[in-house]
C-alpha cells in the first residue's frame, strides 16, 4: 500500500487530514490512505444502525486493545467533531464497504445514497499510528520495508462478547529482534488508543495459532534467526465481529482506505 | 533472603527507611535488608578513593541501565541529603565490605574506623525497587515464591569503558510467561532510575548466555514450558567494574544488604 505514497504526493500534496478528506470528498483521491498526510491518525470506520450501537460501544469498550475507539457519532448525524470540525463521514473517506444481512453488496466512493437517520458511525485506532512511532524511534518492520502487508491471525483467545458481537481476537505479526521487541512494547504500550502494547510475542501456539507461514489474512512474514514473533491486537477483530453478527445493514470502510483525521499521531501517547 | 523478613518484623518493626538506617546505626539489625521497609527504595553502595571518582561518575553516566545513579556524596563527606536527611554512609547499611587492591579483606558492620577525607559514596538504585512494582501488578517471580536469589549472567555486551571501569553488562534472569513478560516490559521500563525496562528476552545466545543452567552469579532457576528468559541489567556489573580495576581501596555493601533510603519507590515511575 505505501508504493503509492509517492505517487499521490506528487500529483496532489495531501499534507493534512482535511487535505485527505477534501481529497476524497471531491472524488481527487481513489487511492488507499497508507503514508498521506504523515503524522495524522487514521482510523477505521464502522457506521451501524442505531438498534446496535448500544451493543457496540459495549464490545469496544469490554476488549479495547483490538477496538480502541476514538470517535463516535450522534445517531444520524455524519459528523464527528472530536476528529475534525467538517468531517462528514458520507463522503470523507476514499472507499467504503456496504454489507447487507453479512454479506458485501458494493463498495463505493460514497454513502450518500445509502445513509440513514438511524445510523451511528465508530471510528477506532489503527497501527498506521504505531508503525509511524515504531519507525520514527529506527524499530525495523520489515513489511513496510517490503512494501507488504502485515500477516493476521484469528487466535484461541476470545473477544468479551456484547450482545450480538463476539468471536475471536485477531492479531497482526511483527517479526522483531530481541530488544527492538523491548523498544516496541514500551513505544506502543504509550499508544493506547491504537492498539497498545502487544498481547503476545514468542510461542505463536500458547494462542492457537499453529503455523506462522498461514496467517488468516494478510501475507506470511518469515522469521529470520534470532527474531521473536510479536503480536498486536488487530483491527480486524471488530470487523470479523460485525461480519459474523451477520446485520441487515452495515458500512465500513474498504481496506486500506482509511478515514484521516485532525488528530496528530504525537498527541495520543499517554 | 526474603526468609529473614517475618523474623526482622515480628522483632524491630523497620517500617521506614529511616528506621532502618537507625536499626543498623545502633548495631540492633545485622540482616539482609530485603523486605523491610516496604515501599522505600533500597540501593547499592560503592565507596572510592576521590582520584576514582570522575572515572566511575563517566562509567555510571554512560552505563545507566546497570549503573542508575540515584545519589552521590561530596568528597569526604558520610552526608547524601538526596537519599535522607540524617543518613550517614558509615553506619547506616548493616554490613559492608572493604577492598584493598582489588581483595576483599574485611566485613564490617561499621566503617568508622577506615573512614578518609578523600571518600565518594555512590548509591546505585537496585531490583527490588522494580520487584516491588512487578509483584503489586501481579506479575508473578518464582525466584521470590522460592526464597531464593536471582540467576546472573555474564553476557558479551561490554559496558562502555570510563578510566579504569570497564568490562561486561551482568543481567539478572526471571523467567516469564509472554504476557507477563510484556507487562514486566512496560512496569520497569517506567523505572529507569532502578535498572529500567529488560535488555534482552527470549534468546540467551544472543547476549553470550550458552547455558542458563550456570549462571555466573546466583542459584539457577529453570524456565518452565512456555516461558521466556527476561534478562535486565544488573547492580553486578559495577561491583565487577570496581573488583577488576584493583583500586587500591574500596567500600561496598554486602551483598543483601542494602542502604534503605527515605525516596518511596512510587516516586521513581517517569
């Protein structure tokens, strides 16, 4: 996904949140959101109706290293002002998903045909936001280095379910020397709000997963020697979770297309 | 070493470090120090001649992680205000250790009587501090549940040489489950002024361990299925620093006992 920073920067310079989203909202901007508008958080989108959006915040908040929530709208109002005064969730990200009784039914550039008075939007951290401060303090990750994906996996470990929404936590791999890990934990665990401190590093089958070369989602990340396996609690939990509760209507956004907001990576450490 | 509390409190209740200090001033405590006064930092001691005094304050400088300076004397003066108003370095540790040349030649309980005017007292900060915070976060320590000492290894990173101080960085081993190992990541890595976060994990190999099963210092202490070794710098490494500089004359503790000072470990979290 980063390949195409270079060139989305030379065509249009989207150094700001609202560059991305008024990007996306005139229709410039088709492209995913890795590496725009560095040092801004972005974050991934769940927009449900009303009617399960009480069971909702309750998941996030019961399991909030894999949904860690930065945002949450009024019922049927596009807006969220705590990530960006003229943020309108319709129209502001590049790509979304639409999924009707579980299953996807189209993904457009925007909802504003589908939107509806009943709907409530959740925004959650990301680990764009981690990887920019793993990177920044020279933590090597080798799949951005490869221009790749991280590799994910459902574990043995269960989400605290509420109401509808449950299933297991999925985590994201990192492969990383000794005292880089060290260096990780203590970075990411000052990151709360994406993810946190990682759930797991070591012996990938204490959580159920068996073999590291067949992730779930994403592509296998070899270890080399001398690495440890180090895991992050995944934002694709959520999304699993909202899959499997199979709701009649539901959006998100496409992969890899994120919402960019006003908040900057550098104010989220705790 | 922790044996000795139940007895030490049931007979003196040492409840603070100046209570402490006193017990041992008055020749009433002649006990490791572990476990009492619990709470209050406790730290280790090294005396030297002022000639060595620039060289070791430059190797603690540059060594931080087994060398946490948390006090440090005027020339000649038993005072260290920083550490306890009326604490004096002569008498307040229970049992000392004096060098010349580099041999250990006595243990007294007191050292009025080698006492000079050309004297630096140095107090290091030490693992238990990071224990304490470890054990009220639940994360479990089995060498503590068995009574016994921590395994310590030499290792091939070197410390970075000052003058005369040089040589390898000691780690103490405690072997952890991966999300105990992660939590103990973040707890001590708050604390750097008491070692600070592990500097290896995982891989002993790595760090010039070929057996964990003969530990340099200390009783071994077996891994159990699933967990991992968690190594952090050691209050060993200047105390081997001083030993194989052969100064003409030194002053430590005994090992186990320590000087309790008035600072709450609760104050060291950054």
């Amino acid at each position: 996904m980063r390949s195409n920073l270079a060139m989305s920067e030379k065509t249009v310079p989207l150094a700001t949140g609202l560059d991305v989203r008024r990007a996306a909202r005139s229709g410039a901007l088709d492209a995913p959101t890795s590496g725009l508008a560095p040092g801004y958080v972005q974050g991934n989108l769940a927009i449900l109706p009303h009617d399960y959006a009480e069971d909702f915040l309750r998941f996030c908040q019961a399991n909030p290293k894999p949904c860690p929530l930065i945002g949450v709208s009024e019922k049927g109002n596009p807006a969220i002002p705590a990530l960006g005064p003229d943020l309108d969730i319709r129209t502001d990200i590049p790509r979304y998903r639409v999924w009707r009784d579980g299953k996807l039914v189209e993904e457009p550039r925007d909802i504003k045909s589908v939107w509806r008075d009943d709907l409530v939007s959740f925004v959650l951290g990301c680990s764009f936001s981690f990887e920019e401060a793993l990177l920044q303090a020279d933590v090597p990750l080798r799949h951005i280095a490869l221009g790749d994906g991280v590799p994910m996996y459902r574990t043995s470990i269960q989400t605290q379910r509420a109401g509808r929404f449950h299933g297991p936590v999925v985590v994201s791999m990192r492969p990383l020397k000794p005292a880089d890990a060290i260096r990780a934990v203590q970075i990411t665990g000052r990151l709360p709000s994406v993810h946190g401190a990682p759930i797991h590093l070591g012996y990938p089958e204490q959580i159920g997963i068996t073999d590291l070369a067949k992730p779930d989602y994403g592509s296998p990340l070899p270890l080399e020697p001398g690495e440890l396996p180090v895991f992050w609690a995944c934002g694709v939990t959520p999304q699993a979770a909202i899959a499997a509760a199979k709701l009649p209507f539901a959006i998100t956004h496409a992969p890899g297309y994120m919402l960019v907001t006003d908040l900057k990576n550098a104010q989220l450490a705790v």
